[in-house]
C-alpha cells in the first residue's frame, strides 16, 4: 500500500500526474485495497484448513501479489486519466476522420466550441480554410452509422464574418487541427469542457481559449488582448507579443515567457513563472495559494515591486535594490522594494502567494 502511494506522489513530482488526479486515484486505491482485505478476512477459515495443500502448490499456482495487481491499475488509470478517458467511458468507439476545407472564404473570426476532444490552430500560406478532425464516435452501432452520427453532431461552417466549429456533443471525442490563412484576425475564440488546446504564431486583437481539464499552450502569440483560463491544467506561452494577459487555472503551471504590457495571472494550486523579456511591461499581478511564484525582469527597467507570503520565502536579485518594507513574521511575511528607479521604463509588481515562496529576478540575456 505504501509503495503503491510512493509511486503517485513520484508521478506527480516527474508531472505525469496533478494534485488533483493524484487524490483520486489514492482514493480509489484506498477502496480497492479495504475491497480485497475484506475479500482476505472472508476466505481466511478455508486458507488456515487447507493450509498444507496450499502450501503445496504454491510454487505452480502462484498468484500476482496485491501490490502488483495494484501497480497494473495505477498504469492503466493514469493511461486513462491523461487520455480523458474516464469521462468518455461509453464502451467501444468507431474511429471517423473527415476534413472540412474552405475556399475563397472571407472572414475574420473564428470560434470553436468542442465538448470533449482536442484543438490545434496552424496559420499557413494557403489561403484556405482548413480543417481536419480525427473523431472518436462512441454508442454507435456501426462504421457507417458512427460517420453518420459525426455529421449530424458537428457544425463546421462561414457564417457572416467568423468561421464555426461546434459541437455539443459528449459521447464524441473529437480532435481538430485548424489550418487557417496567416493574417491578422480580429477574434479567435476556443471553448472545449475536456480537451488541450494548442496554437502557434497566431496573430489577433482578442484571443480567449477556456477548458475545464486540459493544457492551454501557445507559441508566438501576438495579441492586443489574451486570455486563457483551465480549472485543471498548465497554461504556457512562449515567444508571445501581447498588451494584456490574463491566466487562470485551479490546479496547474502558469508560464509565460515574453512580451507584455500588463499581466494578470493566479493559480490555486501550482507554481507561476513569468519571464519579462522586454522592459515596456507596465505592471505584473499574480496570485497563488500553494505555489512558488518566479518572476524574471529586464535589468533596464524602474521596479516597485510588493511580495507577500504567509509562509514562504520572499527574495530578489534585482540591481540596485532599496527596500522600503520587510515584514519577516511566522505567519505573515511582506516585502515592499524598488530598484533601477533611473530608468524612463517603470513597472507595478504585486505577488501574493500563500504558502509558497516568491522570487524576483532578472532576465538573463
């Protein structure tokens, strides 16, 4: 039982697990365990009457032990867990592939509304639309009946000036890789309930992508606004160019390492690491219950910066530092500074983090 839980918690360590899915599977392993203690107390009387026949045979009839039956479900329900699996847990599926392509299309938004599945938007030269899903289709009697039954359940169209993908339904896991025009949109909106979502060197006025159990990772997003929100899982950026960035997720990693105006991020339970590599980012705020938070900063640029922590530890390695508040209490820290105040370029930083330490730092060239 103890090696069984040694094992979780190093998945969640190495990241192949969350807090949250590492808690349900411990729960499922404390029941299965009480069921096959139970089973062992009821069949104990034939076990010590037979003992010497047992005994016997035991070399040929050998059995796997509990921790090893146990150690094969752990695999299979992190398998089904990362797979999101476990809320699609209607028996057989069809696989269906289609693709939905577009041509001489004129829009300028897109919106994409999948209940359970996975989306991925590429820009390319081609000025096409396209769009290419690979669909899981469970509770359908057939092939025939499972492409029919996709069809029917998904909406991919151009309508007025945006581009549409919807579907609503949950007994379909459908995964989609968007190839879009590359040029400037005015709003790409993506909204899966189970599902990652993904994209790379997009540029827009307003992008916002929301799921419920997933990871929001983007690449080279230029954006005037952003935001990104997940209750279960990592939010990452890398290469963005955006004015404002909002991020929030319950339970999960928010990264970001780029170019900002404003930056509004929180996380319950997960560590946040912001990476500042231009000094006109105006003001940072970020806020964590139980994670560290890591912020790294040009060294051309004015700070004024508040950290508070309740448990953890609060430091700096800014250049030229003053420090106007410090509040070193057991349960309550504070940390008020400014640093670089020569500089024409200023920034705002407030970082809470309840039971984690915070850093301040700069951006190495």
């Amino acid at each position: 039982m103890k090696q069984e839980k040694e094992r979780i918690l190093k998945l969640v360590e190495e990241g192949k697990l969350t807090a949250q899915e590492a808690l349900t599977l411990i729960e499922k392993l404390d029941n299965e365990y009480k069921e096959k203690e139970e089973q062992i107390t009821a069949l104990s009387t034939n076990i010590i009457d037979s003992a010497g026949e047992a005994e016997s045979g035991a070399k040929d009839t050998q059995k796997p032990s509990l921790g090893a039956k146990l150690f094969d479900w752990i695999d299979s329900a992190v398998k089904k867990v990362k797979e999101a699996d476990l809320d699609l847990n209607f028996g057989h599926a069809y696989d269906v592939q289609h693709i939905f392509q577009f041509k001489d299309s004129e829009f300028s938004g897109i919106d994409m509304q999948i209940a359970n599945g996975s989306v991925n938007i590429v820009p390319w030269a081609d000025e096409d639309i396209r769009a290419e899903c690979q669909a899981k289709v469970y509770r359908a009697d057939s092939q025939e009946a499972a492409r029919t039954a996709f069809l029917q359940h998904i909406e991919c169209e151009v309508k007025g000036n945006k581009f549409f993908v919807r579907t609503e339904k949950k007994t379909m896991k459908t995964n989609v890789t968007l190839y879009v025009p590359q040029k400037e949109y005015d709003k790409i909106r993506v909204k899966l309930f189970n599902g990652p979502i993904r994209g790379e060197h997009l540029h827009v006025k307003e992008f916002s992508a929301k799921t419920t159990n997933g990871v929001l990772s983007f690449s080279h997003l230029t954006a005037e606004k952003a935001s990104a929100e997940t209750a279960n899982g990592q939010i990452k950026l890398a290469g963005h160019k955006c004015g404002t960035i909002e991020a929030e997720t319950i339970n999960g990693l928010i990264d970001l390492r780029g170019e900002s105006e404003s930056i509004d991020v929180q996380s319950f339970n997960g560590n946040i690491t912001l990476t500042v590599t231009a000094p006109h980012c105006r003001s940072i705020y970020t806020k964590t219950t139980t994670g560290n938070v890591e912020l790294a900063l040009p060294d051309d640029i004015a700070v004024k910066a508040e950290l508070k922590s309740n448990l953890g530890s609060l430091t700096h390695e800014l250049i030229d530092a003053e420090i106007l508040k410090e509040k070193n209490d057991t349960i309550q820290k504070e940390l008020m500074l400014a640093s670089n105040q020569g500089h024409d370029q200023h920034i705002s930083i407030f970082s809470e983090s309840l039971t984690g330490g915070i850093k301040l730092k700069h951006t190495q060239r």
